[in-house]
C-alpha cells in the first residue's frame, strides 16, 4: 500500500511516497530525469512485502517537493539531499540506498563518501562514474560504446541553453522515454511527470541538474565506491549505451556488482520490476 509523507530540509520541503511496514529496514529510492518518486510504483511494493521500508522522495524541484531556496542543484547538493534522508526518514545501520538515472548519481556520490549513513548503495541505468574508466583488456568495447553516446546524450546540450527546454519540455521528455525505452508504454509516467513538473518553474529546476554539471560539486560523483554497491543496467537502454557493461564487469569484484538486466530499456524497474526487485532483495540479503 502506498502512503505519502510530507517533511522539510533546510532549503526545502519533501514529498514522498512510502510502501512497506514502519519497523521494517529503509530503502531510500531515489528517481532521475525526466521521472518521478512514482517510477518505484512497481518494485516499492515489491521489497514491502519482503520487510523493507521503501521511501521514495521527489528530489528537489519536482512536485511536491519545493524548488530549494538555494537553487542548488549539484551532485553535491543531491548527494547531501540523499544523505539527509537517512536522518529524515529514520534510518539505521542497515539502511539502503537505491538511486536510478539522476538518482544513481546521487547514490553513487554518497557511495564514495566515507561519511556515508548507508551501509550499501544500489544504482540503476548509470554506474559509478569510476567504474567507467577502460582497462587494457576493455578498451575496444569502451571506445565503440563512447562513439556510439553521443547520438544517445543529445539533449545534454539541449538542456544547457536557457529557456529552451522549459519550453518544449513536454515534447523532449516524451520523446526521451520513448528513445530511451523502446517499445515501453509510457502513458501513466508522463502523467506522473507532468503532476510533478507542472510549469516552467519546475521545468527549469530539473533541466537545472545539467546546467551545474560543470559545477565543482560534480567532482564527488567520480569517487571510487567504499562501501557496498550492486549496478543494475537494461539491455536495451537508450540512454547510456549497454556496451559500457563490459568495462564495469572488468572492473568490479565482491561485494560490489554489475548485471545486466535483459530485455529492459532505462526504465529497467518499470519495465522489469519482478527481475529488478529479486536482485535488489538478493542484494540486501548477502
């Protein structure tokens, strides 16, 4: 059953959707772009009724979290966001956090932070960014998946030019999930969506994560994970291209973890929730 809450941080208020029992372990679910706290719609329920606590907050800028006063919109201002959940949602030592797209971001920034409350980290459709770096062995593959993303990080460059992505955001962002999970029926997310981003306010606030790309806080999304971290990538994703697997599964070792999910495109818990939710319950367990 999906409750809501409703808190504050410093430079925000938090909105989030909540499904499994009070006493039971966090899970903290984070959401990317262009999405929503109800893309764990699916796997939430999931790992409920396995014991967890799942709460999934909207980050800052999408409805009905605020638009933060500070305007920050960093990795490091969303990993600080992510770390504060913790404390805001009462976690403990066996606390998890799980992040997708922009969220994984965030969780992989929190996962090479050695102040970090949560005692593993999940990312779903982008890795850790150390995890990318070729090896000797892996330099081919990795240099024909950075040929080919170009072609999939378009709107990267689009969304940096002011003004122009609040104003066609409903046209990019239905074309993005259709590229980016082909075949997908994405009908009841882009209604999420447009709840959550309902003006260009919002819409300048999400398409703000990318403008602060070349800010100093994206530095901490390139420390090498310290605790814990299992990677979960679709098959099919239109968005980073699945033949960087390659290069994360030669760098890897236990605990941490790379799988690649078959038949799913980005929105792998969406599209795959049954799959997605038994490797993240797998993971929680070992």
């Amino acid at each position: 059953m999906t409750s809501r809450l409703l808190d504050a941080l410093p430079t925000h208020q938090v909105g989030a959707l909540q499904w499994g029992p009070p006493e039971g372990p966090l899970v903290v679910a984070l959401h990317g772009f262009p999405d929503s706290a109800w893309t764990w719609r699916r796997v939430g329920p999931l790992l409920g009724e396995a014991g967890h606590r799942v709460v999934a907050p909207f980050l800052r800028g999408y409805a009905p979290s605020g638009i933060p006063s500070d305007h920050d919109y960093s990795v490091r201002a969303l990993a600080a966001d992510a770390r504060a959940f913790h404390r805001l949602y009462d976690g403990d030592e066996r606390a998890v956090l799980v992040g997708h797209d922009w969220g994984a971001i965030a969780a992989a920034a929190v996962a090479g932070d050695p102040r970090s409350p949560y005692a593993k980290v999940a990312t779903l459709a982008v890795p850790p960014l150390a995890w990318v770096n070729p090896t000797r062995a892996t330099i081919g593959p990795w240099a024909a998946a950075v040929v080919r993303q170009p072609f999939h990080s378009w709107y990267i460059a689009l969304n940096q030019v002011p003004g122009v992505s609040e104003r066609v955001f409903a046209r990019l962002t239905r074309r993005l999930w259709a590229d980016w999970s082909p075949g997908y029926d994405a009908t009841d997310d882009l209604a999420h969506l447009a709840d959550a981003v309902p003006d260009r306010a919002h819409a300048r606030a999400v398409v703000s994560y990318y403008r602060a790309l070349l800010s100093a806080g994206t530095r901490d999304a390139l420390a090498e994970p310290v605790v814990p971290l299992l990677h979960l990538h679709g098959d099919r994703d239109g968005c980073l291209d699945p033949r960087f697997h390659v290069v994360l599964e030669a760098r890897v070792a236990p605990p941490a973890e790379a799988v690649l999910v078959p038949d799913a495109g980005h929105f792998l818990q969406l599209e795959q929730p049954d799959v997605v939710a038994g490797h993240l319950l797998r993971f929680l367990a070992t």
